[in-house]
C-alpha cells in the first residue's frame, strides 16, 4: 500500500523518467555493443590491471589531496569576510570551465621543466614532474577539486551559522569550532563533495594525457587506455569503458552504505 | 538530387548541386581532412574559392579515425582525406566512396627537437638514452605503428617517457620544451616553424605513410568536391604539399 504523500508527482515524474533515460541509455549502449564472448582475452590483456590499478590509487590519492586543501579553501570561501571573496570564488572555479587539455598545457608552463615553477624545482632540487605518476595526480587534482570545493561551500552556507556563534560564546576558538563543531556539521557535503571529486578524477582524460603523458605503469589510466583502444579497437574500448564503470559504481555503492549511510539521516 | 549531383561534373544545373550556369562551382562543399592537412587544405580551398565567388569551402580537421567514425555514422561530408590507408578503409569497407580513393601525398617521420635542440640529439640512437625525456606516437595511432617499424628498421630499442595518443601531442610537448625530442611527421615540424628544429632519419624510408583522398557517395557537392580532389592532386597541389613538408605522391 502506497501511503498518499509517497506518489510522485506528474510534473515530476515524467521529466524525472526522461532524465532518467537520457542519463542511462548511452550505459545500456555500451552493454548491447560490449563484444561478451571476448571479454575475458581483453580483460587479461597486458596493461589492462595496471592501468585500473593507476586510476584508482591517482583518483583516490587527488581526493584526498583535494580534500586536505579544498575544505579549508571552501571554509574561506563561505565564512571569511576576506576582501575579493567572489573573485577568489570565481577563479578557483576556473578548471571547471577550462578545456581540460588546456588545462594540461597550463600545468606545463607552471610546473614543467620550463615553467615559472618547475624550472626552479628542476634546477635546485634536480625534481622533473611531468611524465611521472605525481603529475597524473596533479592533472587530476587539478581538475576535479573544485567540484569539493563547490560542494563543501554550498553545504557550509546551507549550515546554521547559529552553532558556531554558540560555541564562540562558550569560548571556543574558530579553529576548534571548525573541528568539533562546522566540520561534523557539515560531514554529509563533504563526504558528497569528495565521491564527486574521486569520479571526476577517475574519468580525467584531457589534462592528464597533457601533463603526464601516457606510458603504461606509471601514467597510462583507464580513460586513456580507452581512448587508445579506441583508435585501433572499438571493441576492447566498450570493454575497457564497463570495467570502469563497474568499478566506480561498486565502489561509490559500498561507500554509500558504509560511510554516507551513517551520516546522512 | 543524388543523380543530379552525380552527372553534375558534366551537366550544368541549378546552383543547390554546386553548379552554376558557366560551370562554375558554388553552394558549400564540406571537406573532412586529417589534422595534419590543415593548412595545405586551407590554402587549396582558398584557392578554390577565388576561382569560384560563389562556393563556400568548410572543413572539419580532426583525427582521421575520429573523421571516418564520423562519416560511417552519417556524417554530412563531400570529400574525405586521411593521413592513412586503414582510416580510409574504414570508409571504403563500408562502401561510402563515390570512387576509388587516390594517394596524393606521403609523409615520412622526423625527429623534432626544441629550438637549439637543448638534449643534444643527433639521430634515431638516442631514443634509446634513458636520460632524455622523449615522446613517440603509442602503437595504436598511425604515427605509432611507423614508429616502431623505424626503430625496428634501425636496431633501437626506444625508451619513451610517453607514448602519444597523437602526433600534434607529441609536437606541442616538443613546441613547450618539455621533452628533448619526439618522432613527428616532417610536415609536423614544418608547421611549428622556427620553435622546432627537424633531423631527418635515413631509417624512415622503412615506414613511408601514405594519405588518400575520396569524394563521397552521398556528397550534396560531388562536382565541387571533385574540383577540390583535382587541385590537391595538380602540379599546383603538390607544390603547396611539398612547402608544408609533404612529399607529393610518386
């Protein structure tokens, strides 16, 4: 028995049905096109584990990089009174909207061998970035943290500032009224924030192809090893592609009922 | 309006199949061409134009397999230029040719260095030096498979600190100075002008690669898109392949 608050609405329903079919359908594509009497020789094909393997350790390590820098920065964003607050909002959402590939050729000339950066860690330290595993985690950080960020902000807003405000008058500083009060508080953004932040940095392509390069060990991730399967392969490509996904979803699953199912009313 | 078009090379027609009265060409012939053909092709439908004020030339410039998935799924293109044999199978396997296709030019590769050549290369033996940063075309795009016949033809075992998904990726990290030195099509380094400097590989005559051109079946401008195949492949065209680094075809 449906209880009457519980029917969704028609206004609702159908768009919702729609968006439904327009998000899905392309995934149910690749199923019907995913050449199955084959899938095991593509799955064991050399590179395919380590490339899955790099994606999910970069994605997992820019996370988490994103998030030890990307909350802080959201906090300033929603509760500082710093001048040219919009501006800053505005610029570190500039990856957002950038070409990723672009976004690559920028990393380049900051942190290259030749960049403002990176020609002074080459010629003090002897430290080359680009090409190596560090750098597929900086492409990816780069473009997937302000989607943390973005989150983390909207949910600090969202927030009764009234808690913290209490917690100043009992004498708590704003360090440990970000910690014990804001930062549980707002737990649930975070956590949505950083499964947002993983998938970008999963799916990155552009910017990591640019800055890392592709070599299979140390750089070759899953979206490029599809983009190149797809240019000899169509084949091994749909495959490559559900592996992805199967993974990612699997993961963001065990992590809902694990870690956002306790948080989440 | 397909057998109009057809016929149109000889039978002068309304100006929607692209022939006006004095057999000049006009309406909108649109060219699919290889990333590598973009200036040449360019300046040939430039040319075109000239002759013919009432013709509007467009081009879509992109990877060849990406062109011809695009034209296996219906693409709207008059004329199809692939920088290899096996892209333009993909389009003549699934009999989209209007005729069979024609090599206009070849294209050997080269090493490109940054300007000054910073790593000190001289030749085909230092892809092998793991203490340059190098850059090859990965296996799986055409530039690729010619590579590894050229260190194969040259007994080097390459030590690559990336392999491209395509040739201008490998160019632009040799353009930022990022890599001593990548293996590029000549024309590639032609085109980068003075920021990259060309060494020949006598190895490269091992993987010559060849770049075919077909108008399509389905062209709305077959008679314009036969004037362009005509200019690409005249003693004009291949000069102006021949300035951008191309070899015309033998």
């Amino acid at each position: 028995m449906r209880r009457p608050g519980t029917r969704v609405p028609a206004p609702l329903a159908i768009p919702a049905a729609l968006a439904v079919a327009f998000l899905v359908l392309p995934l149910a594509g690749l199923l019907v096109r995913a050449p199955w009497s084959s899938v095991v020789e593509q799955l064991t094909a050399p590179g395919v584990g380590q490339a899955l393997r790099l994606s999910l350790l970069s994605a997992t390590a820019a996370t988490a990089v994103s998030l030890l820098l990307g909350v802080p920065l959201a906090w300033v964003l929603a509760r500082s009174r710093i001048r040219g607050r919009s501006v800053l909002r505005a610029l570190v959402t500039v990856p957002l909207v950038l070409p990723p590939v672009v976004g690559g050729v920028a990393l380049f000339l900051v942190l290259g061998r030749q960049g403002i950066v990176g020609s002074w860690l080459d010629a003090t330290f002897g430290i080359t970035i680009p090409f190596t595993t560090a750098a597929v985690v900086i492409a990816q950080t780069f473009v997937a943290m302000p989607f943390l960020v973005v989150s983390v902000e909207g949910a600090l807003r969202a927030a009764d500032a009234r808690f913290e405000d209490v917690a100043a008058t009992l004498g708590a500083d704003r360090w440990t009224t970000f910690r014990r009060v804001t930062l549980p508080m707002v737990a649930p953004g975070v956590a949505a924030g950083a499964v947002l932040c993983w998938a970008r940095a999963l799916g990155e392509f552009g910017a990591t192809i640019t800055f890392a390069g592709n070599f299979p060990g140390t750089t070759q991730t899953m979206p490029t090893a599809v983009y190149l399967a797809l240019q000899s392969e169509p084949e091994a490509a749909v495959v490559l592609s559900l592996v992805l996904l199967a993974v990612s979803l699997g993961t963001l699953l065990l992590l809902r009922d694990r870690w956002l199912g306790r948080v989440v009313p | 309006m397909v057998a109009v078009g057809t016929l149109a090379g000889c039978a002068p027609s309304g100006s929607e199949d692209g022939t006006g009265a004095g057999g000049e060409l006009s309406g909108t012939l649109t060219v699919f061409a290889a990333a590598s053909l973009t200036d040449v092709f360019t300046e040939v439908g430039d040319r075109l134009m000239e002759g013919n004020p009432s013709l509007q030339v467009r081009f879509t410039f992109a990877g060849s397999s990406a062109l011809a998935t695009q034209i296996v799924q219906g693409a709207p293109a008059d004329l199809f230029a692939s920088a290899d044999p096996q892209q333009m199978a993909v389009v003549t396997d699934a009999g989209l040719q209007a005729a069979a296709p024609e090599v206009f030019a070849e294209n050997v590769l080269e090493i490109a260095v940054p300007a000054g050549n910073p790593g000190g290369v001289t030749g085909i033996e230092d892809f092998a030096d793991p203490d340059l940063v190098l850059a090859v075309c990965a296996a799986a795009v055409p530039c690729g498979a010619a590579a590894d016949r050229v260190f194969e033809a040259a007994g080097v075992t390459a030590v690559p600190d990336t392999e491209e998904e395509d040739v201008r990726a490998g160019l632009t990290k040799v353009r930022l100075g990022e890599v001593d030195a990548a293996l590029v099509y000549a024309s590639d380094v032609r085109s980068a002008g003075s920021d990259v400097e060309g060494i020949p590989v006598p190895e490269a005559e091992e993987a010559v690669n060849e770049y075919p051109l077909c108008v399509l079946d389905d062209a709305s401008n077959p008679a314009a898109a036969r004037a362009f195949a005509d200019l690409v492949l005249s003693d004009e065209g291949r000069r102006t392949l021949a300035d951008a680094g191309f070899r015309p075809s033998s």
